[in-house]
C-alpha cells in the first residue's frame, strides 16, 4: 500500500506569515499521523523554512514510497540534520 493511503500529513503553523517573512522564534509542527489509528506516527517542531522544506520532501514520499519505505527512511530522521 502507498504510503499517501496509510498516512496523513498534519501542518501547524505558528503564524500566517509565508515561511520566508517568518520570526525565525517561530516553531511550526509537522505531524504524521497514521490512518488506520489516528496515531501520530512521526513528529517535527521546526523553524518555518526548515518546515517549508521538510513538507516537499514528505509529499514527495507520501507518493512514491509504499507505507512500510516510507516509515523506514523517516523513522529517527531529525529535521536539523536533513538539510
């Protein structure tokens, strides 16, 4: 199964501000919650270009990657060291 059908992305931002005019104080949330459950599976506090940036590689994933890659490349991941 993809992995976009076993999981949904959940975005908290902590402004309205777009990610470039951001307060770099700013922490937006990255959940990715399991579908099946309703468990939160993976989870980012991250500054907001950090977030920007980590959401495009996740949907990228989300689409290409079947459920269980998909876990298994971003399971441990810290958001800091990716990029």
């Amino acid at each position: 199964m993809r992995a976009n059908r076993a999981y949904r992305l959940i975005v908290s931002r902590a402004g309205i501000e777009p990610a470039f005019l951001a307060d770099v104080k700013r922490q937006d949330r990255i959940e990715v919650v399991s579908v099946e459950d309703g468990e939160v599976v993976l989870y980012w506090a991250v500054e907001p270009k950090l977030a920007s940036r980590l959401l495009k590689e996740l949907r990228e994933d989300l689409v290409t990657l079947e459920a269980a890659d998909f876990i298994d490349k971003w399971i441990g991941a810290d958001a800091e060291d990716l990029f």
